[in-house]
C-alpha cells in the first residue's frame, strides 16, 4: 500500500479491523515504526492485537525509515507531523476513513 507524500509515496501496509473490514466507521489508527524496525515487523506484532479487536491499523515507515529512505529518498525530518497528517488524510480519503476519531499509537 501506498500513502501519497509530497510528489512520491510512503510505503505502508494495511491490516483491516476483524468484526467490521473496511467499513466507513470502522476506527483505525497509524502507526510510525522507530528508525532501527521497518514496519513489517510491527505488523506482526502490536496490530495484531488491535486488529483482532476489529481496530484497522495502518503502519508506515516514515521518513528517514525503512523502505521510504532506501529506496523512496524521503529522509529523516524535523517535521514528522507532515508525514503523519498524510497518513490521517489518506485514512479519512475513503475506504480506510475514521470520520471524527483518529489517535496516535501508544
């Protein structure tokens, strides 16, 4: 999956919520790895639980992270908030949307 970030993408991957998939209203949250995990491997872990739970979780990596530095040129930035507001628009575009309830992961 993709998130449409300043003329490129961030790449993500997407893990719909159990009881309600892909439903308008079913909550979601997005989560940034840290700079030393890619975000396959928070998929298999902290989603999970959320998920399981019919939580949607969208989990990036951000830039100066993973795939979207080494491959993608989108380096470690001093406005994080930027990419994070890429990722809320991207959820409340359409399929994915969170219409009035978004959160940061813990």
């Amino acid at each position: 999956m993709e998130v449409p970030f300043e003329g490129g993408h961030l790449p993500a991957l997407f893990r719909a919520g159990a009881e309600r998939p892909l439903e308008a209203d079913n909550p979601a949250y997005w989560f940034f790895d840290a700079l030393i995990s890619p975000r396959s491997c928070s998929t298999s872990g902290a989603s999970r639980f959320w998920v399981k739970r019919g939580i949607s979780c969208l989990v990036m990596d951000g830039p100066g992270t993973g795939e979207a530095i080494r491959f993608r040129g989108h380096y470690l930035r001093h406005d994080y908030e930027v990419a994070g507001s890429a990722c809320v628009d991207y959820l409340k575009s359409g399929l994915m949307s969170i219409p009035g309830r978004s959160a940061s992961s813990p």
